[in-house]
C-alpha cells in the first residue's frame, strides 16, 4: 500500500494555519458550490478549497482513471465508484500538486486562482448520495450505562451485546448536514408509567457523539466482506450526530428497536476523511472478551485514535464543552462492523452510510449522550452562561469536533454543527 500524501515532513505551497484541521496529511474530499459554480467535488487544504473539477478541466488529471462527470458531480458516488485504489491515486496525485516543493501548479499563477477559492466563499453541500444508513451500538461504556440505567446493573448489557456487533437499519432521507437546523420531533410519550401515553413534543432531546463511515461498492447479494478486506470497502469517516428522542424512545422502542425517536434527524460533518488519511493513527482496541467468533476475528490495528469533544451552545451565548472522548474506545472496529453487516450475504452499495453509535469513554466527562452526561436528567450540567441542562432545550446549537494528532500532524474533521427549533 502506497499512501505517499502521509509523509508527516510534506508541507504545502498552500497556507496552513496553525492548528488547522485540513493539512496535506489530510486532503478530505466534499462537495461545494458558490453563486457562481454548480456543485462539484472539493479537497480541503487549509482555509481554501481545492476545485476538482477546475483541475481536471486544466489537464492535472492525467492518467488517472477519472472523467470531467467524476468532479462535476452534486455528490461523491460518481468518484467513489472508482473503487478505493483509484481515490488513493487520486489523493496522492493532489498531494504532489500541492507539495511546496512541486512547482507544477505552484508557478502558474493563473491556474492556481483557477482552483483554489477561500472556504469562506463556498456553501457546503451533502457530500453524499446515501443509500442505505445503518447505525450500530459499539460502544461497550455506552451500552453498559444505558442498561445500568433502565435494566438489573448486575446485567446491564444484553446476553449477545458481547458476541456481535449490534446495530438496526435507520432512515437515509433524514440524514442532514452540519449546519442545517432541526425542529423537535413530535409524537408518543409516556411521562406517567401509571398513565395513558400522550401526543406530545419530545421532551429529552438528545444527542449522540458518533463517527460514520462511507463505503465503496460492495460483493454482489450472497457474499460476505472479511474484517480483513474491510479497509478495502470503506472510502472515509465524518462526524455523525444521530438526534434521539429519549421520551419517545422508551415508549415505542419494545418490540422492534428505534423508530420515530431516530428517524427524524441525523447530522454528518461536511468533509469525509479518507481512510487513508487515518491510517497514522491506528491504535490497538479493547480487549474483547469473550473471544469472538471467527468471522469477527482481525489482525493488526482496527481502532484510531480520534479526539471527539461535544459543545452545547444555548442562542445568543458562548459554546460550553460537555464531552470529551476517543474513538479508540470503541468495543467493535469498523472491520468487524462491516463484516458483521454482511455476514449474511447483504449487500452494501457505494455512498451507503455506517454510524458508530454513541461513543463513550471510561470517564463521566467522556459519555457520548445527554442521557449518561446528565444521567437521566438526575445530574443536570452547568453551562458557562449559568443555565443548566437536562437534555437539549429548543435554540441551542449542538457542535462536536473531532482530530487526529501524532508527530506534530493534525489530520481533522471540522465540526458538525446543529441548531434546534422549537416543534412546528
């Protein structure tokens, strides 16, 4: 595997402020427009946003396998349908052209204003086409305090938690992105166990600190991928905030898992990160007893190490950090993830989305939901304005970040940001 544009002594023409989430190292791929250009495929570097499309256009595309329609496109499928060695090259290609010590693109002036625009100049779009959305429960700190806190603490996690990596199909149309507000779900709840439910606005709305991946083209319907090929399937990572309605959860969640309290919203970062741009950052996982079955056995190094914080910011009013936890707490790795998925025979398609489920870390500052921070509103947080928190109130704004750093490297997310309004 060649993955040239991860030398951590690179540097770019192009400047980079310090502590920017977007070096060289990183080169994420997404989708911008501006009043002027249609959408098309971006790399961020930087504060600037590289124009795929511009670049193809000027001939720096040469002997790649790529068309003008893989850039000129209002999503990533056209590009990710090329399969994972194509979207290395191409990676590696744009690297070389922003390497400080290529002039290629460097001395031509005129091309240079050609491609690259000021990321404060440009709407983000979607990034993706998403096909299917399943999200998984990985998180063996989360699930232990979610059954702590609604089940026997003696056996807080379910009897096949421990064998299988447990996840349910979700809604694709409702996945937004950062920056789009929601409004706050309506439906059941249940506030008096002794009484009939109500029709009602949710009242514990919550968060859920969770990445995503985004995968390639898949086998055909009957075959399965091995935690082995795995990394060859997946494209990238975003940030994923996946909103519950806790109130509307614990009412309709038996016998058939989430429904209403998922469906209504979910929120993807605008920049998918490509595997390989996290492959530096690879760090053993937790030590999974018992021992897995085989199909869910690896080797080597599955888990990263990705600082996650969360925000909570009320309107008018300064952000208040509520989490801080790692990706590399993760129970289940994304290889036995998508092994897991498609042990069956399911097929998986290019753009279909995988979420973490909520990340939560050893730590109380580090749990990944409203619902542990808080712990079932019986420990309300203190914001820096003075207000406190149960659960997310109508107006305040969501925001979680997220970074990878080794050897003086930051290879980051941006955020995904969320502001929500009161029920319609």
């Amino acid at each position: 595997m060649s993955i040239a544009a991860n030398n951590p002594a690179l540097g770019s023409w192009v400047e980079v402020p310090a502590g920017s989430d977007f070096p060289i190292q990183n080169l994420p791929f997404g989708i911008f427009k501006t009043n002027q250009l249609t959408p098309r495929v971006g790399v961020r570097i930087g504060d600037q946003v590289l124009d795929l499309k511009s670049l193809f256009v000027l001939g720096y595309m040469e002997n790649l396998p790529f068309e003008l329609s893989d850039f000129d496109a209002p999503f990533l499928n056209n590009l990710m349908k090329k399969g994972k060695k194509a979207t290395r090259d191409l990676r590696n290609r744009i690297s070389k052209l922003l390497d400080v010590n290529q002039s290629d693109l460097q001395k031509n002036e005129h091309h240079v204003n050609q491609v690259l625009l000021a990321a404060e100049t440009v709407e983000m779009c979607m990034p993706v086409q998403i096909g299917d959305y399943t999200d998984f429960y990985s998180s063996r700190e989360h699930a232990t305090n979610v059954g702590v806190m609604f089940r026997d603490p003696a056996n807080a996690l379910l009897p096949n938690w421990l064998w299988i990596p447990v996840g349910y199909h979700g809604r694709s149309s409702s996945v937004i992105l950062s920056g789009e507000p929601i409004y706050r779900p309506k439906g059941q709840i249940k506030p008096d166990p002794q009484a009939d439910p109500i029709y009602a606005p949710c009242r514990n709305l919550d968060f859920e600190l969770e990445t995503a991946f985004i995968t390639f083209d898949g086998k055909a319907l009957g075959d399965s991928i091995s935690t082995a090929e795995a990394e060859e399937f997946i494209f990238g990572m975003a940030l994923f905030n996946d909103w519950s309605a806790r109130d509307i959860q614990t009412w309709e969640y038996v016998p058939l898992g989430p429904f209403l309290a998922k469906n209504f919203a979910s929120s993807l970062s605008a920049w998918i990160v490509t595997l390989d741009a996290l492959e530096p950052f690879k760090v053993d996982g937790p030590k999974q007893e018992p021992e897995v079955l085989s199909y869910l056995k690896y080797e080597g190094q599955k888990s990263y190490d990705i600082d996650l914080e969360v925000f909570i910011q009320p309107e008018n009013s300064a952000e208040s950090r509520v989490s801080h936890s790692n990706f590399k707490y993760m129970y289940w790795n994304m290889a036995q993830q998508l092994a897991h998925h498609t042990v069956n025979g399911c097929n998986i398609r290019c753009g279909d989305l995988m979420g973490s489920g909520t990340i939560s870390g050893p730590t109380e500052d580090s749990y990944g939901s409203m619902l542990e921070l808080a712990w079932k509103g019986t420990k309300p947080l203190h914001l820096v304005d003075g207000s406190e928190r149960k659960f997310i109130q109508d107006n305040d704004t969501v925001i979680m970040r997220g970074f990878a750093s080794k050897d003086g490297v930051r290879v980051g997310f941006g955020e995904v940001s969320t502001k929500v309004l009161a029920a319609k």
